[in-house]
C-alpha cells in the first residue's frame, strides 16, 4: 500500500514537472518569515517536497526495522530466560523430593519472574519452607501464589491447609479449610481435609454434619463410613461424660440409633464411662440387656468386673447364661461375685472354683480367700489362695524367657 502511494505521488509529480518545462514556465516561489526569504521556482520546490517526503519514508522504515530487531532479539532473550526458569523448576523439583530442601528452595525461586507456572514454583517452595521449619516463609510463598494466580484460590488453600496440618496448626487449618467450602461445598478433598481436621480436633458433633456428604459423594467405602460414625459416637459419649452427672450421658445414649447401640466396642465403652460415675446400676443393665442379645466375651469380662447386688431374676438370667457357656471363666467369676454380694456363700464358692479350674485369674484368687477367710472360717485354704493370686501377679523375667522358650523351643542343628 505504501509503495502504491509513493508511485502515484512521484508519477504527479513528474507529470506535473514535465508540463512545466515544456512550458518554459517553471514558476516562482517565495517564503517569508519574519527576517527570513527564501524564493525558488515550482519545479525545485517540488523536488525538494519530493526528496522531504522520500527522506521521512526512508526514516520510517529504518525506525520500523529497528523496532523489529529489537522486538525479535527481545522474544529471543525471553525465551532463554523462560527455557532457563523451566529448567530451574524441574531441577528445584527433583531437590525437593529428593530431600535437599535449602537447594531446592534457591532453584524453585531462580528465574521465577520469567516462569511460565509461577504458582507451582511458589506452592513448591512453600513446601520446601515448611520442611525446614521456616512457616513466616511459607507463608509469603502462599502469598505471593496468590498475587501470582488469584483464579487458583482452591489450589492454594487446599496446599496451605495440608501445611498447617502437617504442622499441627489445626485451628487455622480449620478456618482455612471452612473458607473453601463455602466457595467449593462439593469438592472432594476440601471435604476429605475437613474431615481430617475434625478428627484432629475431636469435634465429632461437626464430623457427623459432614458424613452424609461424605456418604452421598461416596468418598469412603461402607466400612470406613461405618467405622468413622462410630468413632463419633465414642468421642461424643466421652464429652457427655461429665461427673456426679449421668443424665447427658443417657440421653446421647438413646439417640443412638439401634445399629451402633448393639455394637460390642460401643457398648463397652458406655458401660465404662458409667463406671466411672459410679451409675453401676445403669451399667449392669445396658451389659446385660446387650448379652442377652449378643454374646460377646468382651462385654462379658466387663460384666465381671461389676461388684453390686442384683435381684433374684437377674441372678437366674446370668446362671441361663452358664447353661448356655459352661466352660466361660469370666461368666463363672461374675456369676460368684454375685452370690457374694448376695451371701449365697456355697453357690459363690463353686463358682470361684470353677472359673479357677478353667482360667486362673489374681481376682478369682482373691475373692475366694476373702469368701474362704470371712465366712467360711477356712483360714488354711484361704492363705493359699492368697498366696496363688499374688504368685499369678508375680512373672519374673527368668520366668517370661522360660515360658518362651517352651513355647517356641530353638532348633537344634544337625551335626554335619
């Protein structure tokens, strides 16, 4: 286009020019200014108008080649830097998971304003600060991450909650990671983070708002789902669990659903915590009531550990129950506990004895001498059960290390 006007210009020109000669009329020019003159004729104004245009052409395309080179140099050295900072964040991320963090950190950094991915060279060295304990650093890192990449809130908040984790600052991890559900309520490993933090914190009441989510967007399998509400349960029977105060405790009970309250482990643990306040009552009632409908030995030997008078219908349920597990020395020690607390001297004796006869325990020991020596003026048999139970307490090391070695005898190598 700027060639066709150059022609068009220069072929007016030189018509016009040529018209004047044949004329022989060149014309006459006369500029005035001020204290200046200047007279020439048309035709060598023209030429001079001609060569003006011409120069300022010229002019502008040196400018424009110039422009040119340096913009082409320009892309040049910024593609070097760019291949140089590409470089850097490769190596600076072979540091990293080799465990060189200070080398890593200086390599993540290098070239960073040249960087093509200046969000993973910042997330990478936040990384590499946290590992070297330096978490004011860390965090100018997530700063400067997000100044980097304000669109990639969740990337950074999700690496900044996994720090603060990693570093145990769980409360902030918190605020963090509930900041990113608000903007994400179905993003997987917010909610995944969230329920980390929650068990960090034993906030079980938060933890069960969070697992139908959890269930909905089936990110646990059925046995971890089952597994996790019922470490809740666990947690929130333990915050109930207040002194000289059962009541909270019993309602939380009740609003467990049936599912979790035949739970063995579940109910053991409710039974303790009754222990502990001194509501034996209520515990021998939940244990039992639980046994009657699924035996479980664990639940069993708690039961024996119970020391309380029950009525005579009780009493005949648990000897039900020595019908239907005869040879059961935790069943048989509770079961004589009972006639003890019930003065039933004969029957607790026979099954003290029994549940020696199965499986010695220093309780069963002692309730027998204590019954032997109180009531039964069997000063004799009763020194020796005292002294059995204190020789079952008593394992020496030379012991353990024999009992051992009968039960996994060396080899011996054959003579070659």
């Amino acid at each position: 286009m700027a060639r066709f006007i150059i022609f068009i210009l220069v072929a007016i020109a030189a018509i016009f020019g040529f018209t004047l000669f044949k004329m022989q009329d060149t014309g006459f020019i006369n500029i005035r200014l001020g204290d200046f003159q200047y007279e020439t004729n048309l035709l060598m104004a023209g030429g001079a108008l001609m060569a003006g245009v011409l120069a300022l052409l010229l002019l502008f395309k040196i400018i424009s080649l110039l422009y040119k080179a340096i913009v082409y140099f320009g892309a040049q050295r910024k593609e070097r830097l760019m291949e140089k900072a590409r470089v850097a964040l490769s190596h600076g991320l072979i540091e990293l998971a080799e465990g060189r963090f200070k080398e890593a950190e200086k390599l993540l950094l290098k070239h960073i304003q040249y960087s093509e991915n200046p969000l993973l060279s910042y997330l990478s060295a936040a990384r590499t600060a946290q590992r070297q304990g330096e978490h004011e650093r860390r965090d100018e890192y997530l700063r400067l991450a997000h100044e980097a990449n304000p669109d990639a809130e969740i990337a950074i908040g999700l690496t900044k909650a996994e720090l603060q984790l990693d570093h145990e600052q769980y409360e902030q991890a918190l605020a963090n990671l509930r900041h990113l559900y608000t903007l994400s309520p179905k993003h997987a490993y917010v909610i995944k983070l969230l329920l980390k933090t929650y068990r960090r914190l034993a906030d079980w009441y938060n933890l069960q708002l969070l697992l139908p989510e959890l269930k909905k967007q089936k990110l646990l399998s059925h046995e971890e789902l089952h597994a996790l509400e019922l470490e809740s349960w666990h947690g929130l029977l333990d915050e109930k669990a207040q002194p000289n105060d059962t009541a909270a405790l019993t309602t939380l009970w009740n609003h467990i659903p049936d599912s979790f309250r035949t739970d063995a482990g579940l109910v053991q643990h409710y039974a303790r915590l009754l222990i502990e306040l001194n509501a034996l009552e209520q515990a021998e009632q939940v244990l039992r009531h639980t046994l009657d409908r699924h035996w479980s030995e664990a639940l069993i030997v708690l039961y024996s550990e119970l020391d309380m008078v029950i009525d005579n219908k009780q009493l005949e349920q648990i000897e039900s129950w020595c019908h239907q597990h005869p040879h059961n020395a935790h069943l048989l020690l509770a079961l004589g506990k009972h006639c003890l607390a019930k003065k039933l001297w004969g029957k607790a004796r026979a099954h003290l004895e029994a549940s020696l006869a199965i499986h010695p325990m220093p309780e069963t020991y002692l309730k027998l001498a204590q019954l032997l020596d109180q009531h039964m003026d069997d000063a004799e048999q009763a020194q020796h059960y005292y002294r059995r139970g204190l020789e079952s307490l008593v394992v020496t090391p030379q012991h353990e290390g024999e009992q051992e070695q009968a039960e996994n005898p060396t080899p011996q190598l054959e003579k070659a």
